[in-house]
C-alpha cells in the first residue's frame, strides 16, 4: 500500500492478503468512502464474517466485531437494533453468503439499515480454495477440478427478491466503486453489494481470471454489473420498530399506580389448572394488580403445544422491589385447580416449605409438603358463575386470606384487561372466591 487513507490505523503499514487479492484493492476503496461521507469513527462498526475478509476490521480505526462464519449480518442487525445510530458495515464473503444466505433472507425483507458488502472472489480462498455458492459454471476449483456443474447464487437477484433497498454488482476493478460504497452507507435501509474480485492464490490461478473474465461470466450467467436497486418507498427497519413502539405504548393500558403498597416482601406463586380455566390470562390480572399497586410483576407461562386440552400453568412474581431474576424451583405460594395442573407442578408443591401456603381444588389428592394446604371448593362455586371463572374464584380466595393485594386493585386490574362481555362474570367470580375466604 502506498498511499493509507484516514480510517486506517495508523501503524498500519500494509494489508495482510496474497499480492493482487481483490481484498487489497476493495479495503482501500471502502477507506475512500467513508472518507467521502466524513463517517465518524466512533459511530462506524465493522462487522467482519469468517474468511481471508475476517482479517479487515481491525486494521481501520473503528468500532469492530468478528463472529462466527456466516452469521456477521445477524450480529450486524442486533448492534444496529441496539443503538441505531451507528454506522453498520459488514464485510463478508461468497463462503459467508452460502453459509448463511438466509441472513441475506431475513435482512433484506426487514429493511434492516446495514451495508453489506461481499468480497466475492468465487471460492473460499481461506481454506484452499473450495467452490462456493457463487462460483461460476465450469468453474476450476479445489472440488470441482472438472468444472462446476452447479448453478451460482445471484446474490443480488436474492436480495432484489427480497426487498432489499439498495442493491448494486460492482467490481474492484471500478474506479466509482468507493462513490457507490458510500451511496449505499448513506442508504436509509439495507443495502448490499456483490463486489467481484480476484483470489490470486486459487481461482484466478486455475481458472485465467482478468477484467474481460469477469464481464464473460456475467453476460454468461445474466448477471448485471451497476446499481440494480434504489428504492424509496420503504421505511427502515429501526425507525419501523420505533413507530411500532409508539403505537403499542399509545394503546398500552395505564398501569400507573393507583392504590397503596400492600406487599412487603416478593411473592412466587405457582397458578396451575387444566386448559380453558383462564390460567394465563388471570396470572396477567394478578401482575397487573401489583403494579397498579406500586409493585413490580414477572410472569412465564407453560402449557403444551395443543390447544382445549392438557394443563396450563403460569409462574408469577410479585414485589415491592424490582424483580432481576424469573425462575423458581420452591414457591412460596400456589393455587392449583385441576388434576392436570396437580400433576404439572407436583414436585413443586413438595418443596414447598414451612410458612408458604397452597390453595388447591377441594377434590385434588392428597400429598406431602411442609406448606400449610388449603383446599375449597372452586369448581363448584365457579358452576353458579361460569365454569371457566375457576382461577379469579380461586384467586380471589386466596388473596382474601393473605392480604397481599386490596381487592380494589385486582378489580380494576379486571376491568383493564377483561372485555366487556366478560367483566361482570369476572368480577362475580373475584367476589365469591374472596368472600369464601373473608366468611371462613
């Protein structure tokens, strides 16, 4: 290198790749780019894949990360998710693509705001010069030493496909390279550039690559050099998410509080029942009252893959400090409703200890546990209201005894989360489940 440009480091004296790698000539260009936007180091990130490309981050003087083969566009997509102002550049190769062409997918079609460019030299240089995804027909190779009979990615074509924003074919060879690098930087949304070059190790030496060799395969194999691809007319992947955000917080319930701090310690409660009782969606009341009650609420559901059938169970935590850590292995507290949910969270109940309560379905079995065990009859008095309102009966209950949480706030908990067809019956069958408890 006889001239380094501002973004490379500036100890860098020379680049590690065979002499005449396109890598060589493509890093310079995408140096002169960024120098052609003014990029901010400290807002640039080069995400570099797996391969002789892997070698490129860390000779430019910002933010860098090198992954696993395949996988740089995913790491690209959560650093942009995470702070979308930055910079995102991935450089890859046609190795990376075949690796992890569904990345390609999945970025294209969100809009995802990163630059992809891939160094495509037709052949995984790095191990010894194997074929890849986009090696040409006939194609010399290290596996294909009488020519590759497999058709090549269009890896623009895929990404057209897919909605990608901005898509161009270019190769190092082209002297407005760098210009079309930072076009596609200053793209709002994702863009990618199949970037043809030379592996002056392997393929060029197998297979006579020059410039004219490039154009042949091209008009051959119908793939056009230029930009292909300058849309307008979508929005961005980030800004998406953040007008998506808005619209679910604009609809989002009001959960400020409302009603005096109850709880003084943080409560696991195991919710079990069979399918159809409303587990889940009266552990989400449960979370709900707490919060509106100053606390802090997690919730995890489990229930099996079919739907009417089985048990349905949720683990909630409630608090008067913020909850850091979801799991539990011995609760505090349980309500279980059906033989289903019994069986389900057993081994739960057993570990239970001494000082933390289990209200249960009258007619469920009997079984060991240090907790003191309460049993009422839910289903029959859920019967006279609806038969589904089981787990607010049971709820209800078992909140009158401990005192956790005013039954105000669990009513209007209700009422924020019911449908109006449903609201009176719910609130009947809090009513009953509470007053059992209050008149026992």
């Amino acid at each position: 290198m006889s001239e380094l440009q501002t973004y490379f480091k500036p100890e860098v004296k020379s680049l590690p790749f065979c002499p005449g790698c396109g890598h060589t000539t493509n890093l310079s260009h995408l140096d002169k780019a960024m120098k052609l936007i003014n990029a901010d180091p400290k807002r640039t990130v080069i995400v570099t894949d797996i391969g002789c490309v892997g070698l490129s981050d860390q000779y430019f003087d910002v933010h860098a990360f090198h992954g696993l083969h395949g996988r740089s566009i995913t790491y690209a997509t959560g650093i942009k998710l995470a702070n979308p102002e930055l910079n995102v550049i991935v450089l890859m190769g046609d190795g990376g693509c075949g690796i992890g062409g569904n990345h390609i997918v999945n970025a294209a079609r969100r809009n995802v705001g990163i630059t992809v460019m891939v160094f495509n030299n037709f052949n995984f240089g790095m191990t010894g010069g194997e074929h890849s995804v986009t090696t040409p027909f006939g194609g010399l190779t290290a596996t294909t030493h009488s020519g590759n009979i497999e058709a090549p990615l269009d890896i623009i074509g895929l990404a057209q496909v897919c909605g990608a924003g901005y898509a161009a074919r270019m190769t190092t060879f082209d002297k407005e390279l760098p210009s079309i690098m930072a076009e596609a930087m200053t793209y709002k949304g994702f863009a990618i550039l199949d970037i043809w070059e030379f592996c002056t190790a392997y393929y060029s030496p197998r297979n006579d690559m020059d410039k004219q060799s490039m154009i042949a395969i091209s008009e051959t194999h119908n793939l056009p050099f230029g930009i292909l691809t300058n849309r307008t007319d979508r929005t961005e992947y980030t800004v998406a998410l953040k007008n998506q955000e808005a619209k679910t917080l604009k609809s989002a319930p009001d959960l400020n509080q409302r009603f005096d701090q109850l709880l003084d310690q943080k409560i696991e409660l195991v919710l079990s029942g069979g399918a159809g009782q409303k587990i889940k969606s009266t552990a989400a009341i449960l979370g709900q009252a707490a919060i509106l009650s100053g606390g802090f609420a997690s919730q995890k559901d489990d229930y099996p893959i079919t739907v009417k059938t089985g048990y349905s169970s949720a683990e909630v935590i409630i608090s008067p400090e913020n909850i850091d850590y979801t799991g539990m292995t011995a609760p505090n507290a349980a309500l279980i409703l059906s033989i289903e949910g019994y069986n389900k969270e057993k081994s739960k109940l057993v570990a239970m200890k001494a000082g933390s309560v289990i209200f249960m379905e009258e007619s469920l079995p009997e079984f060991e546990t240090e907790a003191t065990v309460i049993r009422k009859p839910f289903e029959a008095i859920a019967k006279k209201i609806d038969r589904n309102s089981v787990a607010l009966v049971g709820l209800g209950a078992l909140l009158a005894k401990t005192k956790w949480l005013s039954r105000e706030s669990v009513e209007s908990a209700i009422g924020i989360s019911q449908k109006a067809a449903y609201l009176e019956m719910s609130l009947k069958a809090l009513k009953a489940g509470w007053e059992l408890e209050s008149q026992a």
